[in-house]
C-alpha cells in the first residue's frame, strides 16, 4: 500500500524530515522513495520542470530563488555539458539542517539530484559536503552505493566531493573550484555561466566577462540538498499537494534550526508562514528571568529585534522586516547579551574566512573587527565609529562574493537597531563586552546539547 502524502498538523511537519531515519533502500522504498525519479522519467524534462515551477519551490540555501525559473534556464543555457552539485557543506553559521537532512533521508536527496540531472539534461551530479561531516559522508557513500544497484541512476554519474571547512567552500562559486581540485576562491563568474571542467580560462584567474556562454562552458546547476529533496517530494506527490503548505509566495515547509540564548537549541520542520516567535516557544523561549533581545539569521542577513519575533517564516515577510530568511538558521540572544560582543564575533568570523581575492572585502572587514575589538574593551571614541562607517561604505568594492555584503549588512544593522549598546562602551557606562561565541554548530544533539566549533587558524592572503 503506498503511503499517504506526507501532511502538516498544527504548523509542526515531517515532509522534508522522516520521523525515523531511512538509512536503507528497503525502509527509504517503504516510505515511497524512488517513485518522484520514477516519475521524473515517466513525465520528460520539460513536464518535470513545469511541475517544481508550478509547486512554487524556492531555494532553501539562503537566496529563495525560484527552483523551476532556475532549472529552466539551465536546461535553456548553451555551452556544452552540464552537471549538477548538491550543495551539502553547510558552513553558515547557525544551520545544522542540511546534516539533520543528510542524517535522516540520505537516499532522498540523492533522488533529487537525479531527478534535477534529469529536468536540465545533466550527465553528471556531485555531492558536495565537507570532510569533517564524517558521518554524513559515511552515510550519503553507503546511501549512493545501495541506490545505484537499483539501476534507477542508470545514466547519471555520482560523485561524492569532500570539501574543507572552509566557509567560502559553500559557495557556489568557490564550490566548483573545490570540486576541481582547487581552493575554495570564489570565481568571477556564476555557474551557469562558468560551469564545471570549463575549457575557456574564466574562473578566478580571469577577469574576463563573456556576453554568453562560450561553448564549452558547461552550465551547472547548484541546489541546496534541502530543495532537491523537496523536488523529490514534489514529483512524487504534486505540485499541489505542496501548495497546501505555507504561503501563496513561500509554498511548503522549511527545517529551521534554532541556537543561542533559548532552553533547548533544536531543527524543527514547519510549515512556511509559522511565526518565528511559535518556533521559539517550542524551543523553551528564554532562560528563567530574561527577555529576548535579537536574533541573526545566519550571517547574511539583517538583525531581527524581539520585537519582530512575530514576524512569519516566509521569504517575503523576512524582506518586509528589512531582514531575510536566509538558511533558517538562527542564533537568539536574550538581554544579557551585549551587541558590540555579537557585532565583534561576527565581523571576526568575517575577517578569517576571507579570501584574500577583493582587498576591499580583506581590509575593510580586518578593520571593521579591530575597531569592534576597541570598543568592547572600552578603549573606543567617536573616531572608532567614524572608521567603521567609512569601512562598511567600501568593504562591498568590486566583490566575487556576497561576504562583504554579509559584513556591511550585519554590522550596519547592529549599529541602527543597537546604538545604545556601543554608546555605553564607548562612555564607559556599560561593563566590558563579553566574547559571544560564533556560533558554527559542530554537533546539535536530540536533547538540545550544542557543540561549536572553534575558530579557525586565519586564512593565508593569497598576495
């Protein structure tokens, strides 16, 4: 008997996360696995791509691009051949999705992959994730071993990647350098325009910028494995069916992970539009006698004050709020918690995982850190503020990637929504400001325990 479509009760769902792990091809079958590639097959490439359109999917890695309009237009795009990557490395800080995802339903987002390769004519797919995620390469080897030998792969290659922590290794960009060998320096040039094995010397050694694609650029698609399992869920059970969940605009169910000053840290599935604030009820609000201060989702985003906390989980109410959704990965800090500490940690995080490529984006976050390092010592002035703001008007200079945007964007608002927290510093009305850590989630255990990874050894600027 096939099982019925996955539903959602009370905003809380187990669509994308199954509420027992399917770790082999007999318990993934049972759950009706297999039968969205099946479909995938049976329906042809353009069928298969009106359907994800039609679904509404958006991307869950952070930019909520519309799948269909992007898949559409790889399979559109001239130049050769053309692969796809499931992006697995899951670097932003806050997120501990894609490994719950990995973990869970490993055989899903290889489904996925294969039903993308299919829809834009890819002839092969890479699974991109990091060496250190040892149990989920473990587990996605084990998974791509037991579904090849059901011959539903027949005619897409798998290859899966081992990344290095590197956070510029999750983008795409930098992703494709790593599959070929190289370091994670982002490339002029996106992937669908400067695909994968690429023949035309066009990735971050060239500034040269093409009206189209060359003919053996090799346009490749980059999804996060959280919108390919949703695609293997959509071809399995309908473009409508997906539409019963969340919002007319953010269709579907999103997995949000929670850490920071909240009672029990957690991933939680829900459906899009579920109030932020219904989340962290879930997740035990705040410590006894504290209040909610701020939130950051991710490190690309704006901040979110408390008093937004009512805001939905969906693309478009986060972009009302002059925030955005990003990766659903959020770190919550209650009122103990200084906003020079958080604005210090982060644009540090920043300043070690640059590249090296942009001296705009190198220097000014080098500077923006030792200004926020002043401050919270309570050594800082009105001039330390006067540098920071002349900084974070260029560190976004001439980029290859958005990690100098994430700098002028986090750092900017913590200063507009916060300015009494460095106002204190800088008076000495305020203590000095404690070290938060960044939080990079090394493990999140059932029972709320996070583990975070410490920092890393600055990066070598490439000279």
């Amino acid at each position: 008997m096939t099982p019925p479509p996955p539903s959602v009760e009370s905003q809380w769902a187990s669509v994308i996360l199954p509420t027992e792990p399917l770790l082999s091809w007999d318990a993934f079958a049972e759950a009706g696995g297999g039968q969205g590639l099946m479909t995938a097959r049976e329906f042809g490439p353009e069928a298969t791509i009106e359907e994800i359109a039609a679904s509404g999917l958006r991307g869950r890695g952070g930019g909520g691009f519309p799948t269909g309009s992007k898949w559409e237009s790889l399979r559109r795009a001239d130049g050769g051949t053309r692969f796809v990557v499931a992006n697995g490395a899951e670097g932003e800080p806050a997120t501990f999705k894609d490994r719950s995802l990995m973990r869970t339903d490993p055989f899903r987002v290889i489904e996925g992959a294969a039903i993308a390769a299919l829809a834009i004519g890819a002839e092969g797919v890479f699974l991109a994730t990091k060496r250190s995620f040892a149990t989920e390469v473990e587990i996605l080897r084990a998974a791509l071993v037991e579904f090849s030998e059901t011959g539903l792969l027949d005619g897409i290659s798998f290859t899966l990647v081992e990344g290095p922590d590197d956070y510029l290794f999750g983008e795409e960009k930098a992703m494709l350098e790593v599959i070929e060998g190289r370091d994670p320096l982002p490339r002029q040039l996106p992937p669908w325009q400067h695909g994968l094995f690429a023949t035309v010397p066009m990735g971050w050694e060239s500034g040269t910028t093409p009206t189209r694609n060359a003919p053996e650029s090799n346009p490749t698609l980059v999804n996060n494995v959280e919108t390919l399992a949703a695609a293997a869920h959509i071809l399995r059970h309908g473009a409508s069916w997906y539409r019963t969940m969340g919002t007319i605009e953010s269709p579907g169910t999103i997995v949000v992970t929670v850490v920071g000053d909240v009672v029990t840290p957690g991933v939680h599935e829900v459906e899009i539009g579920t109030p932020l604030s219904t989340v962290l009820e879930r997740c035990g609000g705040p410590s006894p006698g504290r209040r909610f201060k701020a939130a950051l989702s991710g490190i690309s985003n704006a901040v979110v004050t408390a008093a937004q906390f009512d805001t939905p989980l969906s693309y478009e109410a986060f972009v009302d709020i002059g925030s955005g959704l990003g990766a659903a990965g959020f770190v919550i800090y209650d009122d103990s918690r200084s906003m020079v500490s958080v604005a210090r940690a982060m644009s540090g995080f920043l300043a070690r995982e640059s590249c090296g490529q942009c001296p705009s984006c190198t220097r000014g976050c080098a500077d923006l850190t030792e200004q926020l390092v002043q401050i919270g010592r309570g050594e800082g002035s009105d001039a330390h503020l006067g540098r920071m703001n002349a900084a974070l008007r260029t560190v976004t200079d001439s980029n290859r990637c958005y990690l100098g945007t994430e700098e002028q964007i986090v750092i900017s608002s913590l200063l507009r929504q916060f300015p009494e927290d460095f106002v204190a510093s800088i008076e000495g009305t305020a203590p000095n400001a404690e070290e938060v850590p960044v939080p990079l989630i090394k493990e999140l255990h059932d029972d709320g325990t996070v583990v975070y990874s410490g920092p890393r050894p600055a990066r070598t600027v490439r000279s």
